[in-house]
C-alpha cells in the first residue's frame, strides 16, 4: 500500500504487464503532482496524495449508482419533478451508500 512506501519490484510489474518504462513514467507523473515522494529507497503518499486516494474512493462509490443516477438524470430532464423531489432522491441514495 503507498502509505506505508512502494517498492520497485520487476517481478510483480512483470506479472501486471507493466514495463520498468511505464512505471517510472508513471511515478514521475505522480511526483510532479506531489502526490508521492522519494523517502530513503521508497515512494511514500504525501498529504496530498492521500487526500486524492481517499475522494478517488470516495467517487468509486458512486460508480455502483451509475444507472440510479442516469435514472436522476433522466427525472430532472423531464420536468415532472420539482428539484427539491430530485435533490432529496439523490441524498437519499448517497446516504444508503
């Protein structure tokens, strides 16, 4: 897990498809966004980069809901109803979770 420090490891990036050169582009593009940084002989999360991975999961949830919210979608477009029907509907299911 990157909070506790991830470690290069070619047999495990072998096995994902990954090449060293995708991987190090990648953590360069996590770095430039200081989302991770080097710490000894390991890449820790900064502050930030936690922060971004907890809202990703949070987001995740929602993707479970993708056809619910189409649905909403589809409610507010017609116009049957009122917005306060169709924000309550949507608190609703981001509440059940």
């Amino acid at each position: 897990m990157a909070s506790v420090g991830i470690r290069y490891n070619f047999a495990l990036l072998e096995r994902s498809g990954i090449s060293r050169k995708q991987y190090y582009k990648g953590l360069r593009a996590l770095k430039n966004v200081d989302l991770v940084r080097k710490f000894g002989n390991k890449y820790l999360q900064t502050t930030l980069g936690k922060l971004v991975y907890h809202e990703i999961l949070k987001i995740e949830k929602y993707a479970y809901h993708l056809n619910e919210m189409k649905m909403i979608d589809i409610l507010k477009d017609s116009g049957q109803f009122s917005q306060h029907e169709v924000s309550a509907l949507i608190k609703k299911m981001s509440d059940s979770g």
